[in-house]
C-alpha cells in the first residue's frame, strides 16, 4: 500500500477520492525532509516501513491536513514526541565513524 493511501486511512479519506492526494504527499514529503534533516537515518525515512517512522508520517499529516481540525495540536504534539525520540534513538540514527 502507498504512503498516501495509508495517509488516507488515518485521514479518514475514501481510497477512491483522489482530491487530496497531492496535498497529503506534500505533507509526506515534508515530514520526511525535517526528519532527515534531523538525522533520522534516510534509508528508514525513505522505506517507511518501520512502525514508528510510519507513526510519525501519519501524525505528521493528521495535525497539518487541510484548516479546520479540532485536535490538531493534539496531534502536533504527539508528532514532537515522536521525533524527538526518533532523533535520540540509535537505532534510528546514522551511525558516523571517525575512521
């Protein structure tokens, strides 16, 4: 399944409506650009096929889709939490040796 249609889920969009697609891999591209840009091991990023990254993503896109959203900070916040771990975890960053 592609991000966008497991964006839709959690967006609560039909598959079929295809209206928001561009805006929802907007939102996607963005939230993978700021989690590499933190370090968050791009190869992860890029698959977004671990259950935290994918967390993340879908969060990312709940808080900033479309204008009128009641839990918005809600989910804003629980987007923070989850790269803040995302950028303190060894397992999910890249590892730089001095050799």
């Amino acid at each position: 399944m592609a991000l966008v249609d497991e964006a839709k889920v959690y967006l609560r969009i039909d598959a079929s409506d295809t209206t928001f697609d561009g805006e929802i891999q907007d939102l996607i591209d963005s939230v993978q650009a700021e989690l590499i840009d933190l370090g968050v091991d791009p190869t992860l990023v890029s698959a977004a096929t671990d259950p935290l990254i994918k967390r993340a993503i879908t969060v990312y896109c709940k808080a900033y889709f479309g204008y009128d959203q009641d839990n918005a900070e809600a989910f804003a916040s629980s987007y923070e939490k989850l790269k803040m771990y995302l950028m303190n975890s060894c397992t999910y960053q890249v590892v730089v040796s001095d050799s």
